[in-house]
C-alpha cells in the first residue's frame, strides 16, 4: 500500500508542480530486508519489493543470496494491491489497530536509524582524530 501511495503521489498535480521548481522525488527505502526466520528463503522480502523507483538496504548475506539465487521477473508489487487490500481489511476486523502499530514501528524505526547515525558521527569523529 505504500508504494500505491508513492506511485499516486508521484503522478499528482502537486508531484508535478513540485518537480518542474526542481523538486526531487523522495523514492520509498524498503529498509532491513534480511528474514529473521532462517526457514524462510533468505530473498523473500528482497525478491517481493521489486518497484522502479525504490531502493532496498539488505544485510550483505541477503545481498550474497541475491546475487546467487535471485531470480528478477521484474516489477513484483503493484498486482498484490488487492490482495494486500484484503489482507488489512481483514486485520482491522480482527481488531487489529493498524495505525497504533505503524506509528509504534515509524517511532522505533526512526529511533534505530538515528542510533546508527550518531554511531556513524562518533566513529567518524574517532578517525578524524576529533
């Protein structure tokens, strides 16, 4: 759903009138795309977030399992829309509060990310001597 969102927005008048004053287009990251689970092929998530315009950060043994047995059929997102429709649909009449749990994972997420960032500085900071 959220790359329909992207893919809506990248085709609005607004998308339009922002890009000819020189915007530049915020593509969707499809972040971590490592399975945890070591019974699921190690290219489930990579090889199911195929979509022009995106990037994917994967661990370098996904990336290795990629190269050596991914197989690209290209664009693999936009025909599971309605089927992705389906799947919330039925999570939100099984009580499930989805907006309470994706703003919970936007906060951890962005909490972890800045956490690797300060990470990043500090270690930069170490080399430059500083």
């Amino acid at each position: 759903m959220a790359y329909q969102s992207f893919i809506e927005f990248s085709n609005s008048q607004q998308w339009q009138s922002l890009s000819k004053q020189g915007a530049n287009l915020q593509r969707p990251l499809w972040a971590s795309t490592g399975v945890k689970d070591p019974a699921y092929d190690p290219t489930r998530y990579v090889m199911q977030l195929i979509a022009a315009n995106t990037v994917n950060t994967m661990p370098e043994n996904t990336l290795n399992a990629v190269r050596s047995t991914g197989v690209f059929a290209g664009e693999t997102i936009t025909d599971n829309y309605q089927n992705a429709k389906a799947n919330l649909a039925k999570l939100a009449l099984a009580g499930v509060d989805l907006e309470k749990i994706t703003n919970a994972l936007e906060i951890d997420g962005v909490e972890k990310f800045e956490a690797a960032w300060l990470e990043l500085i500090d270690s930069v900071k170490t080399v430059a001597g500083k």
